[in-house]
C-alpha cells in the first residue's frame, strides 16, 4: 500500500469512501456529513490544490485532506490551542469499512505527520463532531489533545484536537 496525491480520476473512489462514512455516521445517530457535504466538487478542489490523498491497494482503501497551512475555522476556539506557530491540518480521513482495524487510519496520520516534520512543522490539528466517539478515541489513542470547540463555517459546532510532534 502507498500513500500518493489523489488524482481526478480518484474521485469516484474517494465519494464512495465518503458515503460509507456517511452511511456510517446516520447509522450511529452522529450528525456529521449529513447535510450534502462533502461533495464531489469539494473533492475536486482540493485535488486541484494538491492536498487530497489516498491510500492505495490496488484500489483506493483511504483517503485524508491534508496541507500545511492555516485553517481559518481554527482561529476563534472556546478553548486554547496547545501552541501558536504553523501547523499541518488534517480533514476528511476515511478508511474503507471493509478495512477498518488495520490501521489504516494511523498509516494517513503518519504520513502527514512526517509531512510536516520534514517541512520543520511541529503541530498538526484536526477537528471532528462531538457524537463521533471513535475517531475522539483514534485521536486520543495517537497522542492528540482536545482543546476546545471551533466552529464551521456552516455554524456547526466541532471538537478542535492538536497534537505537538517530536522534533
């Protein structure tokens, strides 16, 4: 399996990953990603900027938003951030259900993780809904801190986790 930017061509692929998540999250009465969103053209632009990624095996089994950059949901948190330098921002990670408990998750985190080291980025942040327990304790269990809530531009509350990597 390698990790690699995702291309156009990767799109159907990554929706479907995406509406198992959906799927998912209904089942489990979490309400994240049932509003239309993440779309295809959301997916699109973020191929465009290069900052779409995906797990591949033959086919894709994960997929991760990634970039080293500011995310302006980021800047007002009822909470505190651990530190106040750049940092890398994660979204939209999703592993194939059929995959799930083999760490493919953590293979995406570590990925970008290293993405960062090598760009001397010493913080990486992600955000995920309340309801979501598994992904609180996947971040949790990979050294992340809960630092407060953010919210999205589309007025959704979210839990904001940050994580300082070692140098």
């Amino acid at each position: 399996m390698n990790i690699r930017k995702s291309k156009e061509s990767d799109i159907n692929e990554i929706m479907r990953l995406i509406h198992q998540a959906q799927k998912y999250f209904k089942n489990n009465g979490i309400d994240q990603w049932q509003d239309n969103y993440p779309q295809d053209i959301h997916i699109l632009e973020d191929i465009l900027q290069e900052k779409s990624y995906v797990l591949d095996n033959d086919h894709i089994v994960g997929t991760m938003y990634f970039a080293i950059e500011n995310e302006p949901t980021y800047n007002n948190i009822d909470g505190q951030w651990l530190q106040d330098n750049s940092y890398g921002v994660i979204h939209r990670i999703v592993v194939d259900e059929s995959y799930k408990g083999q760490n493919l998750a953590k293979r995406l985190l570590d990925y970008a993780i290293e993405e960062c080291l090598s760009h001397q980025i010493y913080s990486i942040r992600i955000d995920t809904h309340h309801d979501n327990l598994s992904m609180q304790r996947f971040l949790k269990k990979n050294g992340f801190i809960a630092c407060g809530k953010i919210t999205l531009e589309s007025g959704a509350p979210r839990i904001g986790f940050e994580k300082i990597l070692n140098k």
